[in-house]
C-alpha cells in the first residue's frame, strides 16, 4: 500500500476558479474533499509546528510517516532536504516525485511543496506554477493507493486565505466541518492504512 | 481583488434584498469545498454588474436563512428581482454561464 499526503503551501481553491487545472478539477469532482481552516497561523514553522503536534521526529518515523522537506528550518527537514529559498518548483515537484518512489512503499510520505508561495510573493505567475503542481500531482497519484494534497492556508499574491485545500482518497467522519491544522496528523495516519 | 460581496447575516438579509432592484445572493458554508470556487467566479464577474447588488450568508452560521430559502444544497446562488426570486443556481458553475444568467436577471 503506497501513500503519500503532500502539502502545498499559499494553494487555495481560488486559484483553482482562476487557473483551471485540469488533473486537480477532475480529482475535485470525484472523490473526497473538504476545507483546512487556519485563520492564525501563516509562519512555516509555526504551521508545521502545529500539524505535527510538537511529535518528535524519530516517533513520526516509527509511527509509519516519512517527512519530505518540511519547512520547519532552512535548509528543510526530512529526506529529502532541500534550501527553500533557492530551490525551483519543478526541482522541488521532481523531488517530491522521488521521495514517493523512493519510500512510500514503508511509509506514508509527508511532503510540503513550498516553492509555489513562494513563486507568488515573488509575483511569478500563479497558473503556471498550479499548472506544474497539477502535472506532478497526477504523476503521483499514478504511484500511489491513498493520497491527500492538502494546503495550510491559501495565499493570492497579495494576502493569505483563511482557508485550504484538501483532496483525498479517504473518507473524514465529518464531511460538514472544515479541517483544522491539529487534525492533519491523523488524516497522514489514516492513509496508511 | 476587491470586495464587492457583502457579508450578510440573517437579519440584514430580508432588507438587503427588499432594498435592492437587482440582487445576487451566495448561501454558503465555510467547509464546503465547491462554495470557495463559486465565490471567486462571483468575484470575478461582480466588478462589470454595477446595477446588481451582491452579498453572500454563512449557513452555518444562518442556518435560518437556507431553511427560509429552502436552501438544499451548497453552493446556491439566489437571484432576485425587485425583491422577488427569479433564478437558482445550485453547485459551481462556469463563468460564462453564471454571466448569462446575471445578463438575464437585469435584461
């Protein structure tokens, strides 16, 4: 069983009504979707802080979950690591694809895509770099049995969205309620199964 | 982008739509997926309807509002005329469909 949950930092369903990627639309209209709701928090560490409930590293990675470039420090945490403030999106997409090939047959990877927002605060085209993303998403979702892309909050260009992202291959027991950044952590788990 | 949706609550609602000539309003729910989409389409399109004024109500918030609405599924666009319902949209739906329909509503 191979899993994967990746992060993309700044994406939100807006971008989607104005980029119209194709891969991610269609995977919108057919399987689980929902709503992260962060009004507070649009540190990295502090986001990741958050998500991984202060877990320490070592007890993530026998609980099944691999960290993939984390923005929890620079450069990122995890294998791989990476230097956020250099690194290309597609460098980093290409990476998130090996580290899916590489150990989501052991354990669920956890990889946080961040080069997008920061494409956005650099004012690079936001529907090229969604087109990117959409691309490799679709690579891995080729690999992979369970998957959720999620995002921790939203980011425009000029101000951050209160509310992401989340697609996935799993059920949440309440479809009526957005998903807070404390509840990630399980959702990773549950995809192993 | 600038904000031309106001946030209503149950209680503005009836005077919002009893006041305008034209009016769009959005019933939506902060964990629907679709409702995030629909906004920024509705967004996008407000700026070149001046004579259409647009608000949008939390359900879950209001959920008074969708049952006086009967309101069943999210997202729903309501349009009124002269305080009266004329057309329902309900789920995303394409820009160009969601013009035509704002061009029938002030036709």
């Amino acid at each position: 069983m191979r899993a994967v949950a990746v992060s993309i930092s700044g994406l939100s369903y807006s971008s989607f009504a104005d980029c119209n990627p194709r891969f991610l639309l269609n995977l919108f209209s057919s399987t689980y979707r929902g709503v992260v709701e962060n009004r507070e928090f649009f540190e990295p560490i502090k986001v990741w802080q958050i998500i991984l409930r202060r877990t320490p590293f070592e007890d993530l990675l026998s609980k099944g979950i691999q960290l993939s470039n984390i923005p929890l420090s620079n450069p990122t945490y995890g294998r791989p690591s990476t230097d956020m403030f250099k690194i290309s999106l597609k460098e980093e997409l290409e990476l998130l694809l090996k580290a899916v090939n590489d150990y989501s047959d052991k354990y669920v990877v956890l990889f946080s895509v961040n080069a997008y927002e920061r494409d956005l605060k650099n004012k690079k085209n936001a529907c090229e770099g969604l087109r990117l993303i959409d691309s490799y998403l679709e690579a891995v979702f080729e690999i992979v049995d369970n998957y959720a892309f999620f995002s921790p909050y939203g980011f425009d260009g000029t101000k951050y969205e209160p509310y992401g992202v989340y697609i996935s291959s799993m059920p949440r027991p309440s479809e009526e309620e957005t998903i807070k950044l404390d509840q990630i952590l399980d959702i990773v788990l549950s995809l192993k199964i | 982008m600038q904000e031309l949706i106001e946030c209503l609550s149950f209680e503005e609602l009836e005077e919002f739509i009893e006041s305008s000539e034209y009016a769009v309003v959005d019933f939506w729910a902060p964990w629907c997926a679709p409702c995030h989409i629909l906004h920024r389409i509705l967004q996008s399109v407000a700026p070149a309807y001046s004579k259409i004024n647009f608000g949008r109500i939390n359900t879950q918030n209001y959920p008074e509002a969708a049952e006086k609405y009967e309101i069943y599924g999210l997202p729903t666009l309501l349009l009124f005329r002269n305080g009266h319902v004329v057309d329902r949209i309900v789920g995303v739906v394409s820009k160009n469909y969601l013009v035509e329909s704002l061009n029938r509503l002030i036709q």
